[in-house]
C-alpha cells in the first residue's frame, strides 16, 4: 500500500522502520563479530567481551542501554566500543530513508530493508577481518529468490539480472585472470560472487552505475580505501533506493523491448 496516504500511517512506519534498524544492527554486528571469532552466532548468549559476564534483557536495548549504562559494561565496568551506538544509529536511520524513499509497504520495501542488514553485517566482516564472508552473500541470494514470486514480469526480470551477472562478472573474472597470469594479484573470487547478487538486485545498467560509484567511493573516500565491500554496498543500496522493480520493466525502454523480442523466441 502507499505509504504517504495515511499520515498516521506513514508517521508509525517510519518509527518503527528506524525501532527495527536498530534492533537488527545490534545482532547483525553481533553476528558478525561472532563469525570472526569462529564462535557460534545462533546458540551462543550475548556476553562482555571483556569479563565474559552473559548480558541481561535491559543490556541489550538498542542505543537506550548504550546511554543510560554510559557506554560502559554494566558488570566490570569495561568501556562499549562507541561503534555499537552509532552502528545501531546508522542502521536506523538507513531504515527510515529506504522507507520514505520507496514510498509503499510492500515486499520489495521489506526485501531492501533486510538487504541493508546484511549489507552492514558483510561490511563489518570485512572491516574487522579482511575477509568477504560467504555466509552472508548466501542469504542475500535467499533473499532475492525469496521475492521473485512478488516480481511482475518474472521471466524478462530474471533474465535482465542473469545478463547482467553473465557480462559484468566475467569482464571482472577476465580481468583477474590477466593480472594473475602476470604475476599480479586479482581480485578475489568472494569479492565477484558479491559483485553477482548485487547485480541481481540493480541488473543490467544499474549495475554498471553502481559499481563505478561504487569503486570511485573505494578510492576517493578515506574511510574505503582500505575495504572495497562498504563502498559497494552504499553505491549498490543508495541505487536500489532511488529506483524500483517496477522500473526495471519500463525504463530503458529499448533495451528491455529488445531483451523481450530475444525471450519470446524461445
């Protein structure tokens, strides 16, 4: 439904989208911390990680404990990492923008908004721990098949993120291929798997859009220079924000009406 009909409505949504955001930021850079420590991230209770004492419900509110416990371990006394405060901010606010831009509760709203999530959970990884962790890049797989069901025209849909995938990731894989060949580095295969499910998110030109943003925030932006994936995330989610699957079916309307013509042949 549209979001801006009922402006009670909307006004509920938006608190609740940022409520959410910070919620999920909490477990998912708890999750993440807990992959890089080869801990169990399902089973395993919150603790401090300085004294080991298992954390309590009223510990674990969302930037309310964080505040009122003054940024420190209600048990030892042992200083939170101001990351968890603002982690659980950003994540709320991103909440509350990709809401209000797309502009109607629907599953490609609720799609997007846990894309977000695992977005900051597949950057922490890669903050902490230089690596791209494939269990992430799995359930954003999930994700994207779990909604196809909701998609309009499914065949000319998939087929323009397969295309998509198919060109842009093996120029990459081309390209690796090269620099390995002369003794170079290339880039790493976790790295190009992730370039995939975002492109079958974005496809085709999109794609293309986002991930040159995406590499010019890696190297002009201080904070991406020494890591590849939050850059690609924020161009990637800062794209699928500003457009819809809808559009994907009516824009660029010579590519798709010839990509049709293609498909109806088979």
């Amino acid at each position: 439904m549209p979001l801006f009909e009922v402006s009670y409505i909307a006004a509920f949504t938006i608190i609740l989208s940022f409520i959410f955001g910070t919620v999920l930021a909490s477990f998912i850079t708890c999750t993440a911390g807990r992959i890089l420590a080869g801990m169990d991230w399902i089973n395993e209770h919150s603790h401090c990680d300085t004294c080991g004492h298992q954390l309590g419900v009223f510990d674990l509110f969302p930037i309310f404990s964080y505040v009122l416990l003054k940024g420190k371990c209600r048990y030892c006394g042992a200083k939170v990492p101001i990351r968890c405060l603002l982690s659980e901010v950003l994540l709320g606010i991103v909440f509350v923008i990709v809401v209000i831009l797309h502009g109607s509760i629907d599953a490609v709203m609720a799609r997007n908004l846990l894309l977000a999530m695992l977005m900051m959970g597949i950057s922490f990884c890669e903050i902490d721990g230089k690596i791209i962790h494939e269990g992430f890049i799995t359930a954003m797989l999930a994700i994207w098949i779990g909604a196809l069901p909701f998609v309009p025209d499914l065949k000319l849909y998939i087929a323009d993120k397969v295309i998509a995938c198919t060109l842009i990731c093996g120029f990459f894989m081309t390209i690796s291929y090269v620099r390995k060949s002369k003794g170079k580095e290339g880039l790493k295969p976790e790295l190009i798997k992730l370039m995939a499910v975002y492109l079958l998110y974005t496809g085709l030109y999109a794609g293309i859009a986002f991930l040159a943003v995406g590499f010019l925030l890696h190297s002009l932006v201080k904070p991406f220079k020494k890591t590849i994936v939050p850059a690609l995330s924020v161009s990637c989610l800062a794209f699928m924000c500003c457009m819809t699957d809808r559009m994907d079916t009516t824009a660029l309307y010579g590519y798709i009406t010839a990509l049709a013509d293609y498909i109806k042949v088979f």
